[in-house]
C-alpha cells in the first residue's frame, strides 16, 4: 500500500535536475557540456584540510563527539568571528551541525509548530521552504525585485506579518542572486521581528565568497557583516561547503539564542548523534592561516570570473538587475531573449551544450524572465560558453 505523509505534496524536486540529468547522458554520447548550473565551488577541497581528515583517520579518530561537534572546533569557530569580524561568539552557543541543511532541520524542527509560518524571500533557496514544511510549517512568499536588490525590506516584512507568522529567514550574500545586507539593513529586520515576538533566522552559508567592485583590491573591502553583530538572539547558519570548499564531507554550524541550546542539543541527540567526525577534524585545519591563503586566492579567481562573466552576458541582451557582491552566482533577467527560462534553458543545452539554472527552480515570482549563471568553471570555459551563446543568440 502506497500512503505518503501528505506533506510531500508541497514539497518539490529540482527542477533543473531534469537538465542535469539530460546534461550526463549528453555528455555520456560525447557531447562537451560546459556546467554553469552547478552550485559549489569546482575547486578541491584545499590540501591541508584533506590531510587532516587522512590524519584523523589514521589516527583512529572516527568515534562519536558531542552532539555539539568536537569542543576545539567549536571554539575555532568562535574564534573565527573574533578575528574576522571582531564579533564575541562563545563557543557554548555554536552548534556544529551536518551541512548548513542540518541546521536548518534542527532550527524548524525546533521553533516551528503546526501550521506557523515563516515568512521567505522570494526568489530563493528552494530547500529552504522545503525543509520548513517537513516541520509541519508554512512558507509564506515575499516577493523582492531590484528596487530593494532583492532582499526583504522592514515595509515588506511589517505587511507579510500575520498572527500565524513564527518568523523570517534571509539569507546574506543570497542564492540565487548574490545581494548582500548591509548591517544597518540586519539590524532593521530583527527590530522587526523582535517587535512581534517571532525569530529571525540569517543563512550566512556563502560569507567569504563576496567581492568589491573590480576597482577595489581584494581585501581592502571589509566581508558581508555577520548577523552575530546585530544581537544574541538571532539564529545564523553557516557551512564548511562553500568558501571552505567542503561541499561532500557535509558539514556546517549554527549560531543558537542562549535560551533555545537545550532544545536544540536534545534534538540534535536524537536526530543525527553527531556530525561526522573526520570531516570535523578536517574542519579544524580550515583556519590556518596557510588554508586561507589558499581560500584568498580561489576568491579572488572568483572575483575575475564574475567580472569577465557578467559584462559579457549584458553584451549578449540580458539584464542583470541584481548587484552579485557575493556567492558565485549570476541571477539575470532573459526576458528580452525568451518568453520563457527553462524552455529556454532546456534550448540551451541541447544546441550549445551551456547548462544553466531556470528561474522555476527559485519560486514564483516572475521565475520565466529569469535563468542563473554559475561562475563554477574557469575563464576559459566561460569564455567558450559565452561564444556558444552569442552564435545561438545572432549577436
């Protein structure tokens, strides 16, 4: 007898594993694909933390740890945000969690109850309302475009609100479109949701991938501001996956309100035991300084990818109407090139061998006049995709 839990009506696959999958058996006939639909880094991960995993290993270090994480690790990630953002975070309030996923499980599963719901941005990260109705919660839309570079306003929030409303998530540097927050702009979200008795959660998964504008040297520009420095009773999640370039040893961390650490280390206890101890021991090598030498230089790479790439989308007819200050990703507005994103999209690959993200992947606001670009392969690789594009377009 087949009698799925209800909830799995409203929960969605990718749809642009469709195209991916169509992507693998081109390239499996012989086609050359070239993948900007793919969202993690296409660097390894750096030498220093694969080596401490293999230490570990070798060292028999692969039994259980706290449900927390391992406590130097935690404390590493503390001291982290002091060094980097100059930001107090005790290590005691630091969960470290199975990929930035997990925490958002553990946080849902914490916070929300029957029916509550979480107000989101839309277009954003699909998993994330998907994760939230596992919960029994509700997402609730909040349409945000280029007059507030696509992230939700104080005004936008205040009228989404309703008395079912347990919260807000947004995300910073943001996926699918790269924008940013600025601290001010934090600080003015969570008044409001403390206003109203609900949390404010901030996803922070892609901080250290952000980029000044190309006149500024890498590193003279301050990071994406953490929400840590808006108050201690905002959730923040981060990851090892991205600019640590962790993406398979699934491993991330959660910064929890003071009140909610019992809470959350019970269901931690009960729902995964623990992350994974050997990519744990990696994570510990991920701060020296020799790693974020390496780190640096990948984001610069980044940097040059996203200015090579960007222009020359614009010169080919879309628009890019957010601001891509961080993440590695490119949101473009291809309505003046096609009524409609994945056909489009699906166009594409089959006659350039370009693989991008539709819009339909992100919600529903307005996802046909949008496609997004990942900058997840070399300039010359881009420079090819570009090529291919132009030919298919008559430009």
């Amino acid at each position: 007898m087949y009698r799925p839990a209800a909830r799995l009506a409203d929960i969605e696959p990718f749809h642009v594993v469709e195209l991916l999958t169509r992507a693998r058996q081109l390239e499996a006939e012989g086609r050359d694909i070239i993948h900007m639909e793919v969202g993690e880094p296409d660097f390894p991960t750096p030498e220093p933390i694969a080596q401490a995993a293999i230490n570990a290993i070798a060292g028999g270090k692969t039994m259980y740890t706290q449900a927390f994480g391992l406590p130097e690790l935690r404390q590493a990630i503390s001291d982290f945000y002091r060094q980097r953002y100059g930001v107090d975070v005790p290590a005691r309030r630091i969960a470290v969690t199975n990929g930035a996923s997990g925490a958002l499980n553990l946080a849902f599963a914490c916070l929300t109850n029957p029916g509550d719901e979480w107000l989101l941005a839309d277009p954003g990260y699909p998993c994330n309302r998907h994760i939230l109705r596992t919960y029994e919660g509700r997402p609730q839309a909040i349409a945000v475009g280029p007059e507030s570079n696509f992230q939700p306003t104080p005004a936008q929030v205040g009228a989404a609100w309703n008395a079912r409303t347990a919260g807000l998530l947004v995300a910073s540097p943001a996926n699918p479109t790269g924008t940013l927050l600025t601290l001010p702009e934090i600080a003015a979200l969570a008044d409001i949701c403390r206003t109203r008795n609900g949390h404010f959660m901030v996803d922070e998964i892609y901080h250290g991938l952000t980029y000044a504008p190309k006149e500024v040297p890498l590193g003279d520009e301050c990071d994406a501001p953490t929400a840590c420095a808006a108050g201690d009773d905002i959730w923040v999640i981060n990851s090892f996956s991205k600019y640590f370039q962790m993406t398979g040893w699934r491993l991330g961390w959660m910064v929890i309100p003071e009140p909610y650490l019992r809470d959350v280390e019970k269901l931690a206890q009960n729902l995964v035991l623990c992350p994974s101890t050997p990519a744990q021991h990696a994570a510990l090598a991920a701060f020296r300084p020799e790693t974020i030498a390496i780190l640096e230089e990948r984001r610069a790479e980044f940097r040059r990818r996203r200015d090579f790439l960007a222009p020359a989308l614009e010169a080919l007819g879309f628009r890019i109407t957010a601001r891509p200050e961080g993440a590695f990703y490119l949101y473009c507005d291809s309505s003046a090139l096609a009524a409609d994103s994945f056909a489009l999209a699906r166009d594409l690959l089959e006659k350039t061998g370009v693989a991008a993200t539709p819009g339909l992947d992100f919600g529903a606001n307005a996802p046909e006049k949008h496609i997004r670009f990942a900058y997840t392969t070399g300039v010359d690789r881009l420079a090819e995709a570009v090529e291919r594009l132009r030919r298919y377009f008559g430009r």
